[in-house]
C-alpha cells in the first residue's frame, strides 16, 4: 500500500504542477457548459417570443366566436380582408380565411351525409418566425375548439399548399442553419490532421533541424509551412463541402426540397474567398500551438479547446435566423467566418461585412505568421524535450 500511495503521489503532483494538463482537465467542463448555455439562449431568441408580441393577421369572414377566443389571448390584432401577399411581403403574420356564415355551417353540418366539412384556411410562413409562431398558436386555439364541437370543421385540408415560404427560402432557410456549421468543423478537422504533424511531428522526431540550420529566413519558413498547410487542408475542406452539399436533400430524407442553383457564381465566390481567409486563420493557430507543442500528443491535446470554441462558433448560426447587421461582429476572428457565410447562404450579405471579415482574418494570419516565426528562432521552444 505504501508503494501505491508513493506512485499516486508521484503522478498527482506531476499532473498538479502542469499548469496546461490541469486546464486541459477542467476546459472540457467549462466549455460544455458555455456551449449548453448558449444553445439555450439561443433557440430561445431564435424561436421564441416576446410576451407582449401581437400578430398582425388578415382574415376573411372571422366569426364572432372564434374572435372572442383569440381575443383572449391578446396575441392576435385582426384586419379585415384575406391577402396572401400581405404574408410573404412582411405586412402580416397570417392570412386566414373562413367559410360565409361559419357558426349557421358548423351547426347544421352532419358527418354522416358525407359531405365535406367546412374548412378553415390559415396561410403562413414558415421561414419567418413571427409567422410560424402565429400559425403554431392560432392552430392550436382552432384545434381545440373544433374538439369542442365534435369536429365539426377542418383545418387546412387537402393538397392545398399553406405555407407561403419560396423554395428559394426554404433552401436558404435550412442551408444558413446547418452549412456554416458543418463547413467550420470540416474545415478545422482538415487543419488538424496535416498541422501537427508537419511541425510538432517534424520536432518530435528531430527533423526540424534540418529545416533550421538552412540558409532561410524564418519568416519564409513560416509563410511556406502556413500556405502549403492551408492548401491541404483547403482541399480536405473542399472534398467535404462538396460531399455534404451533395448528401444534403438525401439527408433531409425529401421532407425539403433542396436546391443549391439558388445561388449564384457570386454567392460561390464570396464562399470561396471567405473559406480561404477562415482557413489561413485556421492554419495558422493550430501551426502555434503545435510549434508550442514537444509532440504530436501534445499538440492535440492544446488544440482540442479551441476545436470546441470552434465548435461553439459553427453552432451560432443554428439559431441566428441569418446574419448579424452590426459591423463590430464581423471585427471576431472565425465568427466573422461564420456570419459570413450564414449571409451567403441566406441571401443577407453585404460587400462590406465580407471585406472586413478578410482582412481581419488575413491580418491575424499574418500576426500568427509573425509569432511562428519568433517561436522557430527560439532554440528553447524547437528543441524542448
């Protein structure tokens, strides 16, 4: 026993005395926690409502009885007239439309003559969320009051198609939440699995030396390990982008149909230009961390962290419902990726947000350029056991 306790102590202290091993420890934790909080936080804005929130919507023929309901709710401000329009256009949460004399029609009707019910029409749009939310609340306050009439109407029946949303937005819709996401762990997966080899590998097994002791600024080393590096993992990203564009509508299972010919050669440069500016970035960190590094162990475990925020950043646009307006957010390395291309996606972009958004990220790929530089002239740091 007492031999055991002699080994504990030994590995205990070794782990508290490693100020990196100790925070690698805990960032898992804290890291989940922010992610969770945040998820939360936002499905809550991006879905949610404010409780003082009143619908603007247009009906035709509204019953007294059924106003009385809604009423009730203080949610609804009813306008009189049915217009489609007025939905898509933004004017209007809902366009409903009930049958002439509703009230005299559901009491006279009789399931078993068989002939149809009356129905009632509630025409939204589910790209916009103060739409969907209004569609979500008034169908629940019908449901319920056509079980309290024995179901004596219908809600939307038929093939008729309700929901106004454009394919171009629904597409735009579902590309903005879940692309930006997949695209920035692809493409940190692909900065990963050629970065740490290529510097903290080359240390752990001595070849770094060679590299040094040449008649080489190590500045142009840098750039030349940073842009080489980048075209790999540009490659790796891109092979992934195109798999999931493609495996997209499969994976959607045909509830959505999807259509990437919505965008335009325009849209696809700005993509491309941003990716490239977001994996310099990319490059360029884990490039640090692996200098910093004494192995290839090492350096994932210093690079696991920021994979997480990574992460973290990629799921924002989940839940942004587009991308942000002010312009200091796009001044935030990697998240400005992110905003970038939910503007893309979503059709929201604006010349100026992508021009910031490249050359904050090409200035802080060249500090971290800079700062490898430094650590490659640092005997201390290349050649730590």
């Amino acid at each position: 026993m007492k031999n055991i306790l002699t080994i504990m102590k030994k590995e205990l202290r070794r782990f508290f005395s490693d100020r990196r091993l100790v925070l690698t420890a805990l960032l898992p934790g804290i890291l989940i926690y922010a992610i969770y909080s945040l998820m939360g936080g936002a499905l809550e804005g991006a879905f949610g409502e404010d409780e003082d929130t009143v619908y603007v919507v247009y009906a035709e023929n509204l019953p007294a009885s059924v106003k009385a309901i809604c009423d009730a709710t203080e949610k609804f401000d009813f306008r009189e007239g049915f217009d489609p329009e007025k939905v898509t256009e933004g004017d209007a949460a809902l366009a409903v439309r009930f049958p002439a004399d509703f009230e005299a029609a559901i009491m006279g009707y009789d399931s078993l003559t068989g002939t149809p019910a009356p129905k009632v029409e509630i025409y939204y749009d589910s790209t916009e969320t103060p739409s969907y939310n209004a569609y979500n609340i008034l169908f629940a306050i019908l449901s319920e009051y056509e079980s309290a009439l024995a179901n004596k109407f219908d809600i939307n029946p038929g093939d008729t198609v309700y929901d106004l949303a454009s394919e171009e937005a629904m597409t735009a819709q579902i590309f903005a939440m879940i692309l930006p996401m997949l695209l920035m762990m692809l493409l940190f997966s692909g900065c990963m699995a050629v970065a740490p080899e290529s510097i903290a590998g080359e240390k752990e097994r001595g070849t770094i030396a060679t590299l040094l002791v040449t008649p080489i600024a190590r500045r142009e080393l840098a750039i030349g390990k940073i842009l080489s590096l980048s075209l790999i993992a540009l490659f790796s990203g891109t092979s992934s982008f195109v798999g999931t564009m493609l495996a997209l509508p499969k994976l959607m299972g045909g509830t959505a149909e999807l259509d990437a010919s919505v965008y335009t050669a325009v849209d696809y440069a700005v993509l491309l230009v941003v990716i490239l500016s977001t994996v310099l970035v990319m490059i360029s960190l884990i490039a640090v961390l692996s200098a910093l590094a004494k192995s290839v162990k090492e350096a994932g475990t210093l690079i696991t962290p920021f994979m997480m925020v990574n992460m973290l950043l990629g799921i924002t646009a989940m839940f942004g419902g587009g991308s942000a307006s002010a312009l200091y957010w796009y001044c935030i390395p990697l998240y400005n990726s992110v905003q970038c291309m939910t503007g893309v996606f979503s059709f929201t972009w604006s010349p100026l947000q992508v021009v910031v958004t490249v050359a904050l990220n090409l200035l802080v790929e060249g500090g971290m350029v800079a700062v490898l530089a430094k650590l490659f002239s640092s005997e201390k740091v290349m050649f730590s056991r």
